[in-house]
C-alpha cells in the first residue's frame, strides 16, 4: 500500500478506528516515509530481543530516572527504572534478605512500593505513610527478609509516576519446588500507557467524567431499542438511567482513546513473543500493571489451568479466559499441541483496546488477533438494583435486606464522621457476612450520586462483558487455597466499608470521605477481622490492602484463597478476613491510580 492509498483508507475510517489504526502501524515501523521512528527494526524481532532485563540475586542498584520512549510514532519521556519500561524482572529466593539501593535521578520526589509482599512498615514503600519519600539526588536503602514466593510485582507511589512507566515485575522462587510442573516460563506484563500528561489527563476526568468514553447510546441504539424492546419498555429504561444521572456504558475512566495497551513494554501491532517448543508445559506469570485498566485474558486454541493467583497457589483450575483486574495476579500453564502461533490476547473491558503477544515455535511465524467481543452493557445487577437476592458458588446464602440508617443500627456502630462502621462480626470464617448492609450520613449528600441498595455476593460472577459468551471464565469462587487456611479463626469484628463516589463530578471516597478529611482505621495486633466493602458504584475497583493478606472468603473455610488486591464489583459486595500481624501505618485504597488520591485510608496496628 503506497503512502497516498493509505491515507486515503484513513479518511475512510471512523475517528477511533483511525487513530487506533495510525498507533499501530506508528508504532510498528510502517510509516518510515512519514518520518515517524520505530521502536526497532523488523530483523530485531527476535523472542529474545523481547524479553524484559532480568536482575538476580539479593543485591540490587536500581536508578530512577527519565528516559525517552516512543510507543505511538511520538517521542515522549518516561519514568523509567535502570533505563527500561517496565523496569528489569527482580528475580528473588524465598529465605534470603535483600537489599535494594534506589537512587532517585529524578526532578522530584520519588518512591517504590513492593506490591504483595509482606515486609516491615518502613520498608513498604509509600511516602507519607512509610517514610517520606527519596528525594531529588539521593538514595534509599530498602532491605528485608523474604518470607513468601510467587508472582509479584513492584510500582511507584508517588503522584502518577506509575502511569508514565516506573514499574516492573517481581519474581520469587520457592525454597521447595512448587507442586505442579511446567518446563518453561514467560512473564506476561499488561499496562497502559498515554502521551499526555497524567495531570493533564486527570484535570480532564475533573472537568468532564466520560471525557475518554466514545461509547455513549447514539441515535442509532435508541433506533435499534425500539425495535427490539418496543416503545414502553424503551422508554422506560430510558427514563431511569436518566433520572440517576448515569450511563450504563460507563466501564473504563480512561480508554483506548488515550491508552496504547502494552503487552512487556510493546505495543499491540508490535507484539511481544514467548517461544515454546511443542509439547512443552509452558508457565506465564501474568501481571497487571497497568494505572487504570482491566484486561479479559485468552489464547484461543489453548487451556488455561490456572496456578495460582496474587502469587499464592490454589487447587489448579483449567479454563478459556479470565479477568484480571489492576494490580492482581495469575499464573497460568498452557500446552501447546501443534507447531504453530499462538495469540495472546488481552483486551480491555471496554474493548477500545487490546495487548497482545505471541506463543510460537518460531519467532517468524504470527498469530491471528481475534475480533473484540461486543461493547458490555452494564445491567440493574451492576448497579446493585437486582432484587431477585439469588446466589451462586458463594455457598447459596440469600442476600441480607439492605438497610439505610443515620447512626446505630442492629448493633453495627459508626464513628462519628463515617470512617469506619463495624460491629461483632457474624458467619463463621469463610462465608462471608451476613449483617446488614447500613448507608449512614455521610453517603448522603452531592459527594455519592449512587448507593446500591440490594448488593449481593457475586463470586460465580465473570462480570459485565464475560458473562455467557460460550467460553470457560475464571471467578472468584474457583479459587481454594492448595493448602489449609493458615489462620482457622473466625473473625472477632467485622468493618464494613462502602466504595462510593460521584461520577459527574469525578469525586472517589470511602464510606463518602474521601482521604483527605478520614481517621485512620484501627486493627488490633494479632486479631481477626472481616472487611466487608460493598461497593455503591457502577465501576470495578481493584482494593489493596498493604502488608496483611486479604482472604478471600468464597465459601469453604477449609482452603481460604490469600489475595493482595481484591476487585469489588460494580452493585456487589465482598468480604475478607485479616489477620493484623503486622505492626504500624499501612496504607489501604483502591488502585486505580485516578481514584486513589481519595478513596484512600490510612490502616494502624497497634
């Protein structure tokens, strides 16, 4: 295709497909005679050209500093960790005591967080919390003992430096092989990344919620409606989205229209590869560590058994496809059969975008990109309106009735300014809670524009977009701890904590508080709590608690799943048992990196 065609078949294509279209060839080396500069030439597409730099051992030197990329045909500057984005795989060994110097090259204040791994408070990672930061020119010394293994990963928390490209993956080795077998391994790392300035894209959520949402109901969907629903039943869905003030296509803050999708710092046109031979048992460790978006995983033509998740092994589980939210982690082992490629296809929620890589036995052959699903359409369930109460795999308990309450209510006490609500906790350790559900004060009032009055637990739920499309999606409630609950206790007290917000208006908080104006929250040292999080917004919200486990409770108290980072859904509520071991400030919020500024809390054991 010379170059006049090709412009000619842009000016045919829809503003999104076109400029999703020019990103990618921008970035694949296409448009040479427009001057744009590829990230590398085609003959250096070599599987071992792809892979990330890898670090061992217990001693590290990492540097924080900028660094020129061009991901999308445009030279822009990251913030990169020893030259590379994502930074270098840190390959650790449970047992050992490592020591990291980081040296901030930066003009700012900058910081790293060891996401999943349990540590001393001063070694976490968070300014303001943890320490105060490591400023302009100097170097901080982080070191500790390593006492877990798995899939991890490692991030800024500093402002909106993960967004522009200071994180990397962590691997830990086990002091004892693990029990299932694979014969080579690949890290998968999904993030996303924008042109723009993280500020300048977070002003534009602030001024406009939906600013990056090209998928909003056209003439054309109400034409369609009509038809398909009638006039009344139109009409009457119409009318209630409009009186709530709210969009059932409001899936994804920031979308394709900003975000180039990258699959181990490549680009979608691109492509990452993994080589494989045929036969072989083949381990990827997929990590998420993308600022805002959700990725639906699949490799059509290949099972999926599911390893482990959030770095902790569970009974193993086969299937088609799953979601993975901001900040989690799976391991998965695929087989490949045949001599050939393979796609992996990562696409995100609101399928304005995808990653992709290739499993293959040659680096020249390719893989077809499979078509993106349908756009999903939010429902009355994800809005936590569903009043049907069913349940699946979460053990078949109904849905307590909601309540709404000003103050004290069934023995559930709220502090003064709405913090924190809590009460004896009650269902035994595994099964999740059945107090009430209780609105108090503070979620009334022009910060929360939505309070889901019959959340439900929704662990059997793929979620909005995966449900019913003919493939083998992961849930929740498929995951069972390969080993026994290391903590049987049944929780002491219960916290229950509503994920609220105003869209409109781009305003995040907990329990209607944003961070700012909220007490911290207090464990006990050595207790056993359940957090319950119901979730009064129609967005998912991936929530990390910092230093303690979070077991996920779906079900059978015997072989509780142990999770860093838990996704609320939209409508739903989810608990999870804690055992506070871990003495000091830690930091506990949601990790979408635009909403974390407010929905955010201090956490303090004493």
């Amino acid at each position: 295709m010379d170059i006049e065609k090709l412009l000619l078949h842009l000016d045919g294509l829809p503003s999104m497909d076109r400029r999703r279209f020019v990103k990618g060839i921008a970035a694949g080396g296409i448009l040479l005679g427009l001057g744009v500069l590829p990230r590398r030439t085609a003959a250096a597409g070599a599987a071992e050209q792809d892979r990330i730099p890898v670090l061992r051992g217990r001693n590290f030197h990492l540097t924080i500093a900028p660094q020129q990329v061009n991901f999308t045909g445009k030279i822009r500057w990251a913030t990169a960790v020893n030259g590379s984005v994502p930074g270098p795989v840190l390959r650790w060994r449970e047992g050992d005591r490592v020591s990291l110097k980081v040296t901030n090259r930066l003009a700012e204040s900058a910081s790293i967080h060891w996401h999943g791994i349990i540590l001393p408070a001063t070694m976490d990672g968070v300014p303001d919390i943890s320490f105060d930061g490591i400023a302009p020119g100097e170097t901080f010394h982080y070191q500790f003992d390593v006492r877990q293994s798995g899939t991890y990963w490692y991030h800024s928390h500093s402002g909106f430096q993960e967004q522009t490209g200071l994180y990397g993956p962590l691997i830990v080795e086990p002091l004892e092989p693990d029990p299932f077998a694979w014969d080579r391994e690949h890290v998968v790392m999904l993030s996303d990344w924008t042109d723009e300035d993280p500020d300048d894209l977070y002003a534009k959520l602030k001024k406009m919620s939906d600013y990056y949402n090209f998928n909003e109901r056209t003439l054309g969907d109400l034409i369609n409606d009509l038809r398909t629903k009638g006039l009344v039943n139109t009409w009457n869905d119409r009318r209630m989205w409009n009186m709530m003030r709210m969009s059932d296509r409001d899936l994804s803050d920031v979308t394709g229209y900003t975000y180039t999708y990258l699959m181990n710092g490549r680009t979608p046109a691109a492509g990452w590869t993994g080589l494989f031979r045929r036969g072989e048992r083949v381990r990827l460790r997929v990590i998420n560590g993308s600022a805002m978006s959700f990725f639906d995983v699949r490799i059509p033509g290949l099972k999926m058994t599911v390893v482990a998740a959030d770095g902790q092994n569970i009974e193993p589980v086969t299937v088609d496809e799953f979601r993975i939210g901001v900040a989690e982690t799976y391991d998965v082992i695929v087989t490949p059969r045949d001599d050939r490629a393979y796609c992996i296809f990562a696409q995100a929620i609101d399928r304005s975008g995808h990653a992709r890589g290739t499993l293959t036995p040659d680096p020249a052959l390719t893989a077809d990109v499979p078509d993106y699903d349908p756009y999903p359409i939010l429902t009355m369930t994800d809005m936590g309106m569903d009043m049907a109460g069913t349940t699946g795999k979460d053990g078949g308990r109904a849905m307590p009735h909601t309540q709404q309450a000003m103050g004290r209510m069934d023995t559930m006490t709220s502090s003064r300014d709405g913090t924190a609500r809590e009460r004896t906790a009650r269902g035994p350790a595994g099964t999740g809670s059945d107090a009430p559900v209780v609105h108090v004060a503070t979620e009334f009032g022009p910060q929360v524009d939505m309070r889901a009055m019959h959340p439900r637990y929704r662990l059997d739920d793929p979620g909005v977009g995966l449900r019913n499309n003919g493939r083998r999606v992961l849930t929740y409630a498929d995951l069972r701890n390969l080993y026994p609950t290391p903590d049987p206790r049944d929780p002491g007290r219960e916290i229950q904590l509503h994920l609220t917000g105003n869209m409109s208006r781009y305003m995040w908080s907990i329990n209607g508080i944003r961070y700012a104006d909220a007490e911290p929250l207090r464990f006990r040292y050595g207790e056993r709590l359940r957090i319950t999080f119901v979730n009064d917004t129609m967005m998912n919200h991936p929530m990390h608690l910092h230093g303690m486990w979070s077991d996920l409770e779906t079900g059978d108290g015997r072989r509780i799943p142990r999770k860093h980072t838990v996704i609320v859904q939209p409508g739903a509520k989810i608990s999870y048992l804690v055992t506070a071991d871990a003495m000091g400030p830690w930091a506990y919020h949601c990790h979408l990196l635009y909403h974390m500024l407010a929905m955010f809390r201090k956490v303090v054991v004493r």
